[in-house]
C-alpha cells in the first residue's frame, strides 16, 4: 500500500492568505528551517494505479498537479482520473472543499458518515457532482468497507470510527451550549487496511482527546496520522490570532499532560506523524526547541510529498 501526503497544513495552510504570524511571515521569506504547506490530505493506493483520497481539500487541484501518478493518463481516453474514491473525516472546508475541484463529470465515489453527506446534499453546490457519476455511499461506525469507485475494487477496507470533537464551524449551534449542536459521526477517525497484505494504518487528522477508548484502539499500530493543529492550546489566542482554544477548536494540543504525545506515550504506535498543522505551530519551524522535543518523543511531522509505503 502506498500513501502519499498531499498536504500537510490545518485550514488556511502554510502560510495562510491572511496571516503575518511568525511562522507564516518566515515561511514568506524562505527562511531556513520552513517549508509551505498545503491544505491536510492524504492519497492511497494498493497498486499505484487506483487511488483513494482521505479528504479534499481546497489546495487538491494543485495536489494533484505536483502529484504525477494522480493525473490523468494519455492511454486511458480523453477524460480519465485515478481518483476513484474519496471518503471524509467531517464536513470541515478543509475537508470537503476539494470536492468541487473533481467535478467535470468524472464518476468516482464519496465514502462518509450520514450526517457529512446531508451536509453536501443540503448545499446544492455539490450538486455539480451528479449523482449518477459520484455515488455518495453512507458509511456506518466501525463496519469494515470495501472501497470501490467508478466501478472499480481498490484492494483497499475502511472503517470509519467516532472520535471526541466538534461540528464543523459553520454549522455550530450556540444555543446547544457546550456542545456546540455536536452529534455523533461528526468528527471520526479512519483505519485504512490493504485487502491483500493486511497492512494498516489510522488517519485521525481532527481529535478533540485521546480518551481510553482511542487508546485502545490504536494501541500496537504499525502507522498512525494523528492532529498536530496546536503545539499548546492556547497558541492561537497569545499570538493574537484567534480568541479560541484548541478545546474549543476540537483539537488537543501536542505538547504538555493533557497533550497527545503524552496520551501516545503508552500506547505503542510503531510511526507517529503530525498531520494538519496549524500555522501558529512552533513544530513549523524545524530548528526550533518544540520540533526537537517532538522528535527526541518518536514523532515525525508530515510533509507535502511525503510518501510511505505499507
Ligand atoms: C478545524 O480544523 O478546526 C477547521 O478546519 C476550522 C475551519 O473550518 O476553519
Ligand atoms: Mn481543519
Ligand atoms: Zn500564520
């Protein structure tokens, strides 16, 4: 099994349109120890030829364009793509935006939770999918599924499960108190398997906490793509960006007791990589004290481009 990072970055990526932070103002001037990152995202594929999305993010059309095995081919007829599925993790923009860069009448299939799909199909922008090209399949919790798009058998078995987080922000409920209007298969994580070798790794890019029932579950994995948003959970309000925190976000932070590479400390995951890194997060820059501190505790930090292979 193949993976590749198509990006890296939280929303609004690396630098951010808006931002003049630290990091995004460095990463501007090329400083050393900085790279750009898009928008988190990652492709798979059993075969190198049939590829599965984990997310679209709104930077995937230039994903797919510095990604050469995800364009289309010259031997395949006139309109083709190896993009055959894309399966969500929550109905972030971050997440479901890209969506709208595969229109063109490409068949290919979108795998989420019954509450993520009612948010597409209650915005008639997704229309533009047709669905008599993109099937739109509900994804139950913990059910292992074949993945298949345009047809097709990817070799490839996801099973979606709930993690503790938070309702897309747009769709925030204030009047339903801490909550937010959250409801269950809001937020989930994703164990993607090789039908074959029986490989498999977990996708949890978006994780408000690693309670007992995530730890056990990702306890002895070989692989694991965990939220890197916020190296502490009050980053964001003391750089003057944003007056949220990670908790309120639905992010727990990296660093310190209640962060997650104290929650991963006990858990015996064989590679751990940050994935959706916020530009307000110190592990940005790679010669400073935070990234060491992360590295000397077995984490590694995703990059555009990344490639691992199972
Ligand atoms: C998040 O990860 O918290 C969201 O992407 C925030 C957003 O929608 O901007
Ligand atoms: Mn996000
Ligand atoms: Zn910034």
């Amino acid at each position: 099994m193949r993976i590749r990072v198509l990006g890296s970055g939280a929303g609004g990526g690396f630098p951010q349109w808006n931002c003049s932070c630290h990091n995004c103002a460095a990463v501007r001037a090329h400083a050393p120890g900085f790279r750009a990152r898009t928008q988190s995202s990652l492709a798979v594929s059993r075969d190198g030829d049939r590829w599965l999305l984990l997310n679209a993010s709104p930077d995937l059309g230039e994903q797919i364009r510095s990604s050469p095995s995800l364009g289309a081919r010259p031997d395949v007829g006139p309109r083709n793509s190896p993009i055959k599925a894309v399966v969500l993790t929550n109905a972030d923009i971050d997440h479901v935006a890209g969506l709208l860069t595969l229109r063109e009448s490409q068949a290919f299939s979108i795998l989420a939770n019954q509450r993520v799909l009612d948010v597409l199909s209650g915005n008639p922008v997704f229309n533009v999918l047709a669905r008599d090209k993109v099937a739109r399949v509900a994804m139950a919790m913990d059910e292992a599924t074949a993945v298949k798009g345009a047809g097709e058998e990817l070799g490839l078995v996801v099973q979606m499960f709930e993690v503790p987080g938070k309702v897309a922000l747009y769709l925030e409920d204030a009047s339903a108190g801490a909550s937010l209007g959250t409801q269950p298969g809001d937020t989930v994580g994703l164990r993607i398997e090789d039908a074959e070798s029986g490989n498999a790794f977990f996708y949890v890019p978006g994780c408000a906490q690693i309670d007992a029932r995530l730890a056990s579950r990702l306890r002895g994995a070989t692989l694991v793509f965990f939220d890197g948003t916020l190296w502490s959970d009050d980053e964001m309000v003391r750089q003057g960006l944003l007056g949220k925190t990670g908790a309120r976000m639905g992010h727990v932070n990296v660093s310190g007791e209640s962060g997650s590479m104290a929650g991963f400390a006990g858990i015996n995951v064989g590679r751990k990589v940050f994935i959706h890194i916020n530009n307000s997060n110190p592990l940005l820059d790679e010669t400073s004290p935070e990234r060491a501190e992360a590295e000397a505790a077995g984490w590694e930090v995703a990059y555009d481009g990344m490639e691992l292979s199972l």
